[in-house]
C-alpha cells in the first residue's frame, strides 16, 4: 500500500474496519487497483461502506 494512493472516503472507511484493512492489505496489487478503481463509481459514504464491509466477508472478489 506504500506505492498507492487511497481515496480519503476509502481509506477513512477502511481504518474503522480492522478486518477489510487486513484483507486489503493482503490482496495482490491488481486486486488493489480493481478495488480502487470501484471506488471511483461510489457516490455516498453508505456505499462506499458496503465496499469496504464487502473485503471482510469470505465470499469477496476484487474481480467481481
């Protein structure tokens, strides 16, 4: 994560779920940038925490 930028709505998301922040941190890079760029379509914080909510659960695809 040290080479990329998070979106601030992201990133202040992501650091109140410990569990998505893990699991971010522990994709691949392509899975990263897939995620970001999923992000740019979001247009409320609700959204934008079910995303992030998304990367906890078992059932996640970064591809999807």
């Amino acid at each position: 994560m040290k080479d990329m930028e998070l979106p601030l709505g992201f990133g202040m998301a992501l650091a109140q779920n410990e569990a998505a922040m893990q699991k971010f941190e522990s994709l691949s890079k392509e899975e990263k940038e897939a995620i970001l760029q999923k992000t740019h379509t979001i247009d409320s914080k609700n959204e934008m925490r079910a995303l992030v909510d998304s990367l906890a659960s078992e059932n996640f695809s970064a591809f999807s």
